[in-house]
C-alpha cells in the first residue's frame, strides 16, 4: 500500500509541474507574439472605454468585459495588463481541458497531449486580443467539464458549478446560447438523459437565469439593443460569410492537432470508457450544424474543441499504451509542432513590409479576405492594429493647441468606434461616436459650440459647413498598413445653432 501511495504521489507531482510548466509556458508566450509594429486592436479599445461607463449591458456584447477592464484601469491600464488577461484566460482553458483528461482517466500523455494541441493552436491568436472570446472559450471548457463532472458523480455540486459557469459566460458573450442548445438534444439522445430526472438540474437552471437576470432586465429596459446589434450583424458582416469557408476554417484552427480531433470522433464510439461521454461529440455536431445554418463565423465554434480534444488523446494513449506505437507518443507531439510552424502567419509577429513580402502564404490561408469579402493587402485584424497612435496624437494636438475656454466648449465626434477608443486610449480624451456604446457617452450636460470631427477617409465634413462659422481640414492619418488610412480630423467652431439640442436629437435619430 505504501509503495503505491507512494508512486501515485510522486506521478501527481510530476503531472501537476507539467502542467504548471504548461500554463505559465502559454502566458509567458502571449507576450512575445505581437511584432512592436503593431498596437492594441480596435475591438480592444471599445472594451476598455467601457470601464468608464459600468452598467449591466452595451450595445454590442454583455457587461463582463467590462469588469476586466475597469480592473485593468486600477492596475494602471498599460499594455502588459491589457495582454495579460487574454493570456490568463487562454491558460486557465489549458487547465480546465487537462483537468477533463484527468477526470476522464487519462494518464501523463494524454494530459500533454492536450495542453501542447491548444498551446500550438489559433488560441495563440485569439488570447493576443483583449476580446471576449478568450474568455468565451474558457467558459464553454469549464462548462463542459463541470457537466462531465455531473455525469460522473450526479453530485449537485458540479451542475451548480455548470450554472455559474454558463450564467458567468453569458455575462461574457450571449454565444453560450448556442453550447447550450446543442447540449439539451445531445444528452436526450444519449444515455445521460437520465440527468434530468434530477431535481438540481432544474434549481441550477433557476440559479443561472437569476444570475443573468440583470443583464436581461438592462436588454428589457433599452429595448433589447442586441437585436439590432445581431441585425446589423447579420447584414454587414455575416451576409459575407461562406458555409464552405467556415468549414475550412474549422480544419484550420487547430490543424495541428486534426488527428486528435479526429481521434476523438473514433474514440467516443470504439473505446468503452469514452462512452458515457458521447454527449460531448454530439453537442459539437449539432453545435457545428447549427453555426452552418445561421451562417456564423467560423471562430463562434472555437469554444468546442478544448473540450473534445481531450477525448482524442485518452484514445491515442490507450492505442499507442504498448509496443511499438509507444514510440509513436513522441511523434504526435513533433507532429503538431511541425504542422504548426506554416501557421505562425496566424500571429502579427513580423512586421507589415515582411508580411507584404510574403502574401501568397497569406492568401492560402484566406486571411486577406476581409469581412467586406474583398481582398487586402494585410489581415484585417493586423491592419486594425496600425495608425492608432498617429491618430491619437493627432486628435489631441488639435483639442490642446485650442485656448482653455473654447477647448472646454469643444466635443470630440468620431465615424466609428476604433477612432473614439483610439482616440481616448492613447490620446487620453473623451471622445465619443454615434457608433456602438459611444452614443450613450455624449457630454451634454455642458455647452458645446465646437467639433473635432473624426471622419473616415472616404468621407467629408464639409458638409456641415451651412451650420458651423468655419470647417477646417486639419491633419489626417498617413499610416500605409492602417485599415483606417487616410483618415481625416477636421475642425468645427462656433456652431449656428443650438449645438446639444442638435446632439440630442441625433442620438434619438440613431437609437429609434
């Protein structure tokens, strides 16, 4: 007895430096992956001018992004903490995959094998970006693994855990939704449909809408500003969106890793102790289907495979666990280094005229194909990460060489979201737009007779001349690898008419 104990203790020592060599592996690499060419993402901008404003909902995502970002801000909102979390979140889905493994009997390899297919993975992207998906794929992870938990134990505990885990990724990204819709007809159709013979089942589903509930009352109250985020979605963006091509992408995301995934698919149905797990496998399908339907993007169906890849490598250990293909164990990891190596143009590691140099290696891959569905010289979220500072310095040279008093009277408009995010992230202003949550943020409380105006380049402000005494092009964004290139920042002064009243009634215009 003691002899086991004690190689048991000494295997769970080893299995947990491993994993602790894995996880501070992942956040330390994060740092590494973006070329100092390249600045913060504009997506990433939006987020963090949402510290300013809490409230339990924006326009275009729920308020848990939020939270991060007003914790970033106490910690002095610098780059390192803005990389950090998305690194940490990446990380913490590392463990919760490894911790599926474990509960599932996988052994050493198994648990190495995961933790190296997600590090090696388009993860690596997504965890560079102060975005929710990072998080949004760590908690459809956790809530795979609390489930698992439940099927395994039926101890009320985990299926508490699962609701705090789904009410929690809720408040991150309402795409949890679709996990869960795929997850009810999974477990009706397998033998763990007995879970809902159980009480608890039904009191966690009560504790979850509680949890979301004031995230649903602030959608009630504003009209359910979602709806015509998902619409405007829908006809700008997701109008462009391929099925093909988001089946393409799905191969692609973790490619290095596509035997383990496949692994998994056999697995469920040739290896017994996979079984009672098939409810995972078929929640991917109907998951997968259902993106295809609605005509989602491909990266909406990141969040499944940290959670199915484990099953594929519990099955590679069980049939490489003697003989000759012990040898084999070795190779799968060279294998998905290898395969990996190609897509490291996935990440804004070398600088733009590099990445020019190179775009047929780019072209393969579809990423100069933008959501517009033309082709770019550069990725778009690459080319949404140049021209921001320029622009900042630029915007806030024109507010600060105003006098005081007229610089008082004076607001900052913007076409779009990444300019006023912009704008205030690195120019430290207050800027606000008629785009996105920005159009809740306007200072009307004081008067206002002037615009700095923020126009995209293929715009004018001229326009506005009949209600301004003078309109004056003052400087423009030059950056050649911007997305925003040629961006224009005009001056308005001494407005001729009643400048809120105006203000206001855009902003009415806009929301109705």
């Amino acid at each position: 007895m003691t002899t086991n104990s004690s190689s048991f203790s000494k295997g769970d020592s080893t299995a947990t430096f491993v994993l602790t060599g894995f996880l501070l592996l992942k956040i330390c690499l994060q740092y590494f992956l973006v070329h100092p060419d390249f600045e913060l993402h504009r997506d990433e901008f939006l987020h963090l001018d949402q510290a300013r404003h809490l409230a339990w909902g924006y326009v275009s995502v729920p308020p848990f992004t939020s939270w991060i970002a007003y914790l970033i801000g106490l910690l002095g909102n610098s780059l390192f903490w803005v990389r950090f979390f998305p690194a940490l979140f990446g990380a913490a889905t590392i463990f919760f995959s490894w911790q599926i493994v474990k509960t599932c009997g996988g052994g050493l390899f198994a648990k190495s094998l995961t933790a190296v297919a997600l590090l090696l993975s388009t993860l690596m992207r997504i965890n560079i970006l102060f975005q929710p998906n990072s998080f949004d794929i760590l908690a459809w992870t956790a809530l795979f693994y609390f489930i698992i938990r439940f099927v395994q134990e039926q101890h009320p505990k985990w299926i508490y855990f699962a609701a705090i885990s789904f009410a929690v990724g809720f408040l991150n990204k309402y795409s949890l939704l679709f996990v869960a819709a795929a997850l009810l007809p999974a477990l009706l159709i397998t033998s763990q449909r007995k879970v809902f013979r159980n009480k608890h089942i039904y009191l966690a589903a009560l504790l979850a809408l509680l949890l979301i509930s004031p995230n649903i009352i602030w959608q009630i109250n504003n009209h359910f500003p979602v709806v015509g985020h998902m619409k405007e979605l829908a006809e700008t963006q997701l109008a462009n969106v391929s099925r093909a091509g988001f089946l393409k992408d799905q191969v692609l995301f973790f490619f290095p890793a596509l035997f383990v995934i496949i692994s998994a698919i056999f697995g469920f149905w040739k290896y017994a102790p996979l079984k009672p797990y098939r409810f995972v496998g078929w929640t991917v399908i109907f998951c997968l289907a259902l993106f295809i339907f609605l005509r989602a993007k491909s990266y909406y169906a990141i969040g499944l495979y940290p959670a199915l890849i484990p099953f594929g490598a519990i099955y590679l250990e069980y049939l490489f666990r003697r003989g000759w293909r012990r040898y084999l164990m070795p190779l799968s990891f060279a294998l998905i280094i290898l395969l990996f190596l190609p897509m490291r143009i996935m990440l804004p590691n070398i600088s733009p005229e590099k990445m020019l140099a190179q775009q047929d290696r780019y072209r393969k891959f579809g990423m100069l194909t933008w959501e517009d569905g033309k082709e770019h010289p550069l990725s778009q979220d690459f080319a949404d990460m140049r021209g921001w500072k320029e622009l900042a310095a630029k915007t806030a040279a024109v507010l600060h060489n105003l006098p005081a008093a007229v610089a008082d009277e004076t607001i900052v408009i913007c076409d779009n979201y990444g300019f006023a995010g912009a704008v205030n992230y690195y120019g430290g202003l207050h800027a606000v737009s008629f785009n996105a949550d920005y159009i809740n943020w306007f200072p009307l409380q004081k008067k206002l007779t002037n615009v700095i105006l923020v126009k995209e380049a293929a715009d004018d402000a001229h326009r506005q001349a009949p209600y301004f005494q003078s309109v004056q092009l003052m400087d423009s964004m030059t950056d050649p690898y911007a997305r925003e290139k040629g961006a224009k920042i005009y001056l308005l002064q001494h407005a001729k008419i009643d400048l809120n009243a105006y203000l206001q009634k855009r902003i009415d215009e806009e929301k109705h």
